[in-house]
C-alpha cells in the first residue's frame, strides 16, 4: 500500500520540478521573443515611466529600452501618478515577460478609490531616435 502511494508522490515532485526548469521563452530583458519578432521587458524590470498624451504611457525597461503602452480606458489618473505596478493581464507573476501585442495590467493609486487598476495594450518598443523625439514631459 504505501508504494503504491510512493508512485504519484514522486511522479508530482517531478512534473513540479520540470515546470520550475528554465525554457526557451526566458530570454535577457528586451529581448526578441523567439520566432515571433515581438519584443519584451520583464515587469518588475521596470525603471521608469511616463505618462504621454491621453492613455498613453512610457515605460523604461532595463538596459534602456523604453515601450509604449496604450490603456483602454479606465486609468484616469495616470497623468499624476507617481507610482504604479505593470503585470501580465493572464495574472502570471509579477517577473513575467510582458511582449509587444500583449495585454498587461496597470495598479495606480487612485483618486476615488484606494487603488485603480485599467488594462493597457503594450505597442512597441520605440528606437533611440523616436525616444529622443518624445516631448521632454514624456520622455521616462
């Protein structure tokens, strides 16, 4: 009886350690996601942001990269936000690579409530001329 109970319990610590292995989707921070030509920053890699013209926002990722993200509404006060928290929209963890074309999510405090939160699409990673092309306000 107890080995048949041995059996699952080893066959679960396994498939826990297999999902803990590193894969091919964890790539440098902006880095191009493989075969897909998107480009990615890792959420809780984030330096610095801005907000641009209205829903607009302009994340500074590790090793300069800056993205630019566009909210669906919702994120009323992300021109006097001085801090928020960037998340994949799937609920993944914090540390997951968010990629151009995917959704992620935006906390801020809010001005009517305790916190707001409002989903922004990230659109591109910009080049250093259009970076040096943002207004000075905008620029992270």
């Amino acid at each position: 009886m107890t080995r048949l109970m041995t059996y699952p319990a080893v066959a679960a610590a396994l498939a826990l350690t297999a999902s803990c292995a590193p894969n091919g989707d964890m790539g440098a921070p902006g880095a191009v996601a493989a075969g897909s030509g998107q480009q990615c920053f890792y959420a809780d890699q984030v330096r610095n942001f801005r907000a641009g013209n209205h829903g607009q926002l302009y994340v500074l990722a590790t090793r300069g990269q800056v993205f630019e993200l566009n909210s669906s509404g919702g994120c009323n006060d992300l021109d006097f936000a001085y801090r928020l928290a960037i998340t994949a929209d799937d609920g993944g963890l914090g540390g997951r690579r968010i990629c151009t074309g995917e959704w992620a999510r935006i906390t801020l405090p809010g001005s009517t409530s305790p916190l707001q939160t409002c989903r922004a699409l990230v659109v591109r990673a910009l080049t250093e001329a259009e970076v040096a092309a943002l207004p000075d306000a905008h620029r992270p």
